[in-house]
C-alpha cells in the first residue's frame, strides 16, 4: 500500500476521496424507526418473572451456596419491570397520540378550525 493510500479506499487517495463526498448531493439522516417500548418492557418483565420464579423454587439450595439474594433480585427486577412497562405504555401512548395529531387517549381532538 503507498502511503497516499488509506486503508478503507484502495487504489484512490485521501483528496479524490473528499472530493467525491463534495459532489454528492446532501442527504438528510433517516429519522429514528417508530418503536413500540411496551413490549420489549413487558418482554423483560416476563424474563425477571421466571427468573423469580426458579429462584423461588431453588431457594434452600441458593440459600446454602450463599446465593439467597438471587431471590431479591429477581423481585427487584419484577418490581422495576412492572414500573418501567407502566412507564413506556404511556410514552407509546403520548406518541401515538402525537402522531395521530389528536390525544385519543382522553377523547379529545386538536382541531384548529
């Protein structure tokens, strides 16, 4: 490789490089996919809920190996889950709404008639 060379554009330099990027048209970036968050919530959810329950079933054998805890765990992760689906249920809410132009959540509309 010649040193005018970089390593991601073979046979073309640094300069013809920048200059092909100039003549491109300027492109705006893609905007950020619509995701729905309640599900992914309530997907994690459901793991720390199993993951509770096997500690639960396992706990005098945890509790033996000095892994008592794991129980504790699981719940905290139960309990932030149940908050944090709560929470992303009304941010998927609140953009549905702002998407749709109107708050079909509480029945109203913005008409601006």
């Amino acid at each position: 490789m010649s040193p005018h060379q970089s390593p991601g554009t073979p046979g073309q330099r640094p300069r013809e490089a920048l200059q092909r990027v100039k003549r491109s048209p300027d492109v705006p970036a893609p905007g950020a996919a619509p995701v729905r968050m309640t599900p992914i919530a309530a997907g994690g959810t459901l793991l720390w809920t199993i993951a509770l329950v096997l500690a639960w079933s396992f706990r005098e054998e945890l509790a033996e190996s000095g892994r008592e805890w794991w129980v504790a765990c699981a719940l905290c992760g139960v309990g932030l889950g149940v908050i944090g689906t709560a929470a992303m249920a009304v941010m998927d809410r609140r953009r549905l709404a702002r998407h749709n132009g109107g708050d079909r959540a509480s029945g109203t509309r913005n008409d601006r008639t």
